[in-house]
C-alpha cells in the first residue's frame, strides 16, 4: 500500500519539495516483487486457468509452453526451474501462448515442434500431428526391417515423421513419400532437412485414388506404409475442437465407413509391392476383420495376403500387416 506520512520534513531542506515527495513516496510504495512471475507462480496461475476455462491437460499445456519460451530442453525441466524469474519478454510470450491454448489450439501448433520417438519435428498448422500409437506403428516396422537396402512407400506422409523415422533407423533404406496436401509435402522436406535425412527420400504431392504420381507409376517397392485417414466421416463432428478447428480434415476423414483411402492403398500395393514385399498400415480398431474380409474376396486378384494385426497399447486391434504373394 502507498503510504504519505507527515509533510514536515519537506520544510527543512532547500531540495524541491515536490521531488523529494516523490522520492518519498516511491521509497515507501511497495516494489514490484519478482516473485510473483517465477516460473513456478506463473504455471500455477495459467494452469488454475486452464482448468477453469476446461483446456484439456492444462498442467502439460503449461509446462509446454514454459518449456519452449525459457528454451529448455523438456517440460520435465521446468518442474526444476521453479524459482526461476521470467523477464518481461519471457512473460509477454508465455501469455500471448497461453491465449491460443485457450482457443483449443494444439500444444504441438503452438510451440512449433514435437517429438517423435526420438526425432524432433517441426510443426505447422494444419499438417497432421503425428500420435504416439503411429509410434508403436514404426517400431514394429523396424524389428522387422532388414538391414540391407531396400525402398519402401509412405502414402500420407504428413509431417515425415514415419519415412523420416524409418530412414534414420534402416540406414540402407531409400524412400519415397507422397502426401495429397501441398504443405505435408513442404513440411516433410524441411524435417527431412533439418534431420540431414533428404538424400535417400523422395517427395511428390500426390492424391492416391488408385493410382501413383506419373514420375513412380512402373515402381515396384519392397514396403508400403501408410497411416490413412480413417476416421468415419459422420464421427468428425464428435472429434475434440484440437482437431476439428486445427488439422486438415483430410487427413483424418475416411468416407463413410473409414475406409475409402484404405482400399485405394490395397489396390495400389496390389500392383506396386515386390513379391513377400509387406504393405503396412495403421488402422481403426474396427477395421481389421473388414480389411481381412475384402481381402478374402479381393486378395487374389490383387496377389495379397492378410497376414495378422496387431494391439495398441490400449489393447486394441490397430495396424494391420498384409503380404504380396
Ligand atoms: C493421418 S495423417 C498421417 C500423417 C503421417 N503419416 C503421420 O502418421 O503422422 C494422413 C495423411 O494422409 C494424407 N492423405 C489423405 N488422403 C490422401 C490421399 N488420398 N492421397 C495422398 N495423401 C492423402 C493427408 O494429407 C495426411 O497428411
């Protein structure tokens, strides 16, 4: 509290009176104390505001956000640089952050960047944000790569992070990755930059129906992948605002029953894998025994082999391992 106590001593001295009330009542207003914006005070007020305003995750948001304005190398970090003291820059941006999470914008938007297993992603709006159960999707991919040289097919490759992920780990592998959005394709270059992994892949913008672009229609590969859209399209209005308002709906709606872009891919591997070459996918939970059914019927005219799928870590049926014979 401001306080003025008597005026008196303003008599005794020849200096201007009214500065020295000034300096008087600014040596006796509280100072403004650095305590209040301490990394710890200021995740505790944006994530009571998070909660308040139901933001799903509000102390990850938080810590994300902190994170990425002190430059720290984790939000677990954060948690041990709670006496820390945010300056004015540092406070000005974590706010102006916080205001997008507020509109439901994806932490990964926000910040820019993500991890995927152990690469570092950059993020653009409204390119797809790779989920962690697509990382489940690569590791079974790479206890099953063999270390020799061999070329593979993403189709829906979005921001990289499965051709990127795969060409880190099988070395020998070159890569072709196709996406029908312009700015996937854009983004996946500069993650396959930034991570020096651009030599051995290659890019086109391209839509699948049943058909590859022109440049690798008479291509052959030993491995397709693909994590397709695949979401039945009346479920899209369901979908949390994160996504609804934020990411290319094409990267998420499959058609009426999820799963028109899988049966364009099935045909494409049909004519475009190597024979005992493996087609790759990641899928909805219900959709297994409808991919293993189609291929009942279509499997031999397309030469493939429903081979088995696989649980999540929820223990769901989730992707999908089909054979050319
Ligand atoms: C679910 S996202 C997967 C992105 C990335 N592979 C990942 O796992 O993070 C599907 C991607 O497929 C692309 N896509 C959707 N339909 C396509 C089509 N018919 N042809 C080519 N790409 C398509 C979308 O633009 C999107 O980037």
């Amino acid at each position: 509290m401001l306080v003025v106590r008597s005026t008196s001593w303003l008599l005794k001295t020849r200096t201007n009176p009214i500065t020295l009330l000034r300096q008087r009542i600014c040596a006796e207003a509280p100072q403004p104390t650095t305590a209040a914006f301490t990394v710890g005070n200021v995740r505790e007020k944006w994530k009571a505001r998070f909660q308040t305003e139901n933001i799903p995750e509000a102390d990850t948001s938080i810590l994300n956000i902190l994170a990425h304005v002190l430059r720290l190398p984790s939000p677990a970090d954060v948690r041990k640089s709670q006496d820390v003291v945010l300056n004015e820059t540092q406070l000005v941006k974590v706010d102006e952050l916080c205001e997008c999470r507020l509109a439901r914008m994806p932490i990964q938007y926000i910040i820019r960047e993500w991890e995927f297993r152990d690469l570092t992603l950059k993020m653009v709006p409204p390119v797809f944000i790779p989920r962690p159960e697509t990382e489940e999707l690569v590791e079974l991919i790479l206890q099953q790569i063999p270390q020799k040289p061999m070329n593979f097919l993403e189709i829906g490759c979005g921001s990289g992070a499965v051709a990127l992920s795969i060409l880190k780990h099988a070395p020998q592998a070159s890569g072709i990755a196709i996406d029908q959005s312009k700015l996937a394709c854009e983004l996946t270059l500069e993650n396959a930059r930034s991570l020096g992994l651009s030599e051995n892949l290659r890019i086109f913008r391209h839509k699948v129906t049943d058909t590859l672009p022109e440049e690798i229609k008479e291509r052959k590969f030993d491995m397709i992948v693909s994590n397709p859209p695949y979401v039945p399209s009346q479920q899209l209005l369901q979908l949390e605002p994160e996504i609804k308002v934020y990411e290319d709906m094409r990267a998420l709606d499959g058609g009426p029953d999820g799963l028109t872009v899988i049966k364009a891919i099935l045909e494409i591997a049909g004519r475009h894998l190597n024979v005992e070459g493996i087609l790759w996918l990641e899928v909805d939970s219900s959709h297994p025994p409808l991919i293993e059914q189609f291929l009942e019927d279509k499997g031999p005219t397309l030469g493939l082999k429903y081979v088995c799928s696989y649980k999540d870590l929820f223990r769901k049926e989730r992707f999908v391992e089909v054979s050319k014979v």
